[in-house]
C-alpha cells in the first residue's frame, strides 16, 4: 500500500498486487476529492509504474467500472489500454448494488499496460 500526503494529510492511495509472473495489478486508487483534477491520480500511476519495474514486473494491470467513463478515458491516458470484461464482476463480489447515474454496475472492464 502506498500513500500520497500533501501538508501531513493524506490525499491519495493506492495498493500493488502481484497476480501472476511478471504481472501485479494496481488496485484501490483514490484521491481525496478536495485534490482531484490537479494531476495526483497521474503521479501515483507513475510512483507505480516506477516502482513495478524497479521490483523487476513487466505488465500491470487495473480493473474499474464499466460505467465510470471518466475513470477509463483516466486510465488510458495513462498508457494503459482496455484488454477484457468481467462480466458481472460487481454483482459477484458486492453485497449491496452500486448504482452509477441510475444504472446497474454489473461488469468490470480490465486494462493493461505494458512496463
């Protein structure tokens, strides 16, 4: 787990996972919403990269909602590009139901980029 502060606050997080050989996958990350929009969830996705290939990985991975538009076009900016669906992921693994502009979130789109 890592942790992004700003004036001995908290302002970001995120989690690197190892899933599979030479692939760990970039989970949990979040910014404070105060700190949205001035470019703290792009140096956390680059703190991770740096520090997946410095422990020697070759592929990272991340998954989010098929319905969070802003987080895919987030995502692909960062150089990561769209590799499959889980399809019923958040029904699956959630107890309670999300619920994103009055639509079921089922699926979870997986993204991938190479290190």
């Amino acid at each position: 787990m890592y942790l992004l502060e700003k004036a001995s606050r908290i302002i970001g997080v995120y989690v690197l996972v190892p899933t599979r050989p030479e692939t760990l996958e970039l989970m949990n990350i979040a910014v404070d919403e105060d700190y949205q929009g001035q470019g703290f969830g792009k140096q956390m996705v680059e703190h991770a990269t740096a520090a997946a290939k410095e422990q020697g990985y070759k592929i990272m991975d991340v998954g989010t909602a098929s319905l969070g538009v802003e987080q895919l076009m987030f995502y692909q900016k960062c150089g990561f590009r769209m590799t499959s669906i889980d399809h019923g992921f958040f029904v699956k693994h959630y107890d309670e139901s999300i619920i994103i502009n009055g639509i079921l979130l089922r699926d979870m789109v997986r993204l991938s980029m190479e290190l």
